[in-house]
C-alpha cells in the first residue's frame, strides 16, 4: 500500500506551506487600511462564497476578488477553511492553480483574498453542453480534448500529491476552462495538508443536510457525494491521495459517458450505491456510444471499492492515458 508519507516531495525553488500554517489564523496586523481595490462586479457565486471582479489601483489590472457570503463569514470553521484554500491554492504554484496575489481583510475585518480571473466555461458546462448536442461545443470538445483536459488536471494532482496535498472535491464543477486553453483546478477548500484535522463547523448538525439541487452537503460533512469515494462518504478520517485517483475515475466516466457514476436523488441513495460499488461499466451505461475498452478498463480501476486495487499513483494512471492516446494517434 502506497501512503502520502512514502511519496517523496519534490524540491524545487518554490517552499510549499508546513502543514501547521494551513490554518494558522491571520495575524490581526494583516489589514487592508486602503483603497486598494475598485469596480467590483459580482462574477460568481457558490453556497458559502462569493467572487467579484474588480480592479487592483496598485498594479493596474483586474482579478478576482473572493470572500465569504454574510452567513459564513463570521464562521470559526469556514474561516479556517477560507485561509486553507487561499494558503494551499498560493503554495501549489503549478500551471494548472490559479495564482494567489493577496491575503488579507477588509476593513470590517472579514477575510478575503484575489487571484488570477479566468473567463470560460467549467468542466461541468461542457460536458452538459456536449450531451446536449450544442454544435459549437460538440465540435469543439472531441474525446481527445477531454483526454487532454484530463491529462492536465492529473499533472495538478500529482503535483500536489508529491506535496502532500489532498484535494478532496475534485469536480467538474472545479475544474475551470480559459479563452486560451488553460485548465484549472480550482477550491481547494476542502483540501488535507499532511495529517491536519478538518475545521470544525460551529452549526451543530447531526446528520448531513442535502441539496437536491447541487448534490453538495452542507453541516459537518462537507463535500459533493456524487464526487466522493467510498471512504470519504463514509466520513472516514483516513483519506489519502487514492480517495482523489477514485474522484479522476468519476471525471473520466462522466467524459466518456455524459453521465454521473451513480444515480441516487438523495444522499442515502448516493451513499449506498458508492460504498456498495454499484458502478455500472461506461459502456453498459450508454451501449450506443462507441467508448474504447482501454479507457473503460483505466476508469474502472480508478473506481474499485478498496483503494488498494485502484492506481497506487496518479503518475500511473497518467501513464495509462498517455499510452492510449499515443496508441490512437499512430493507429
């Protein structure tokens, strides 16, 4: 069995974060006193934070600008996760993250912090666009595209793996694409540095509560079930980098397929059904689309119930997708 402790961290020029610092709350010090940013425009919401575009006065130019909605501000666990997506996000300087530029608080003393704006759809818009049959997206977007998107999401992962850095809530949802080709895997709120322990959330929830609507949890379990593995629906505190290689298999079938892996409407239809391994093969799922037997042999091994039987790496499974594209551009 392969662990995080046993990959060997790459040493290069940019000094990743202790895991002790994650959380470690903003000196009182850190202030933004000034006027420092103008002509906020809302440019996307989820359901604890909120992003703007809006200009930086001191470098002329314009980023995004994200904060916590009202209700979570104030939230001793999600500001804790807030400074772990911002810190994780700045210290995983890799071309597939977003750039950090700014950490700070505004003047009510709430956190926030910029990055890098990045126009295009998500992961998730194409894929619904392509089912769909939109021509301008069902040409533009062909199985070697994904394949590609794919590739590169993987080289974030296994960057951040070697790391020690457990994504946690990769998605299609998180995976952001720009006017000029980038593919960005982006909220890293939900992310393990080393062995920290989650934030706990201040609402006393006993069972999770369910949005039907975006199949996220909310309470003390967070997460998205449709994109969960098997043991981190069960809530298990011994997640490891093999949870994020059963979530690279999702992706992969939702390329492949248009479809989510499981079916379920409500979180115990979900759970049941993950940690049954009630995964039915890409090419049983839509028998009239022709999917390659290599690729559906690669996602299932990323999908099997015991981490022990999937990819040890993400390197590995990244060999395997090389290897197939490889394959069909010489054939």
């Amino acid at each position: 069995m392969t662990s995080l402790d046993d990959l060997n961290p790459i040493l290069d020029s940019y000094p990743l974060i202790k895991p002790e610092e994650a959380d470690e709350p903003l000196s009182k010090e850190v202030h933004n006193h000034g006027i420092h940013y103008s002509k906020f425009k809302i440019f996307a919401h989820g359901g604890k934070c909120v992003i703007y575009s809006c200009r930086d006065l001191h470098l002329n130019r314009t980023v995004a600008y994200k904060k916590l909605k009202p209700d979570f501000a104030k939230d001793p666990g999600e500001q804790t996760r807030f400074l772990r997506e911002a810190r994780v996000s700045a210290a995983l300087q890799h071309p597939n993250t977003l750039p950090v530029y700014e950490i700070s608080r505004e003047n009510s003393g709430q956190y926030y912090f910029t990055m890098k704006l990045v126009h295009g759809p998500t992961l998730n818009k194409i894929i619904s666009k392509v089912k769909e049959g939109d021509p301008s997206y069902v040409e533009k977007y062909t199985l070697d595209t994904f394949l590609g998107m794919l590739v590169q999401i993987c080289n974030c992962m296994n960057y951040a793996h070697t790391h020690g850095v457990i994504h946690r809530d990769v998605k299609p949802e998180n995976i952001l694409t720009g006017t000029f080709g980038e593919v960005l895997l982006i909220d890293w709120g939900q992310a393990r540095v080393g062995r920290l322990p989650d934030p706990e959330i201040s609402q006393e929830i006993q069972y999770p509560i369910f949005d039907s609507n975006t199949m996220t949890l909310g309470g003390q379990f967070q997460g998205t079930p449709l994109y969960m593995s098997p043991e981190q629906i069960k809530n298990r505190n011994d997640v490891d980098h093999r949870s994020d290689i059963y979530c690279l298999g999702v992706l992969l079938y939702e390329i492949l397929t248009k479809e989510n892996v499981v079916t379920g409407d409500t979180f115990p239809e979900v759970m049941s059904q993950t940690t049954r391994n009630e995964i039915i093969t890409p090419r049983e799922r839509v028998p009239n689309e022709e999917i390659p037997e290599e690729l559906e042999n690669i996602c299932m091994k990323c999908l099997q119930l015991d981490p022990n039987a999937r990819y040890s790496t993400v390197e590995e499974l990244l060999a395997d997708i090389r290897e197939f594209r490889l394959r069909k551009m010489k054939a």
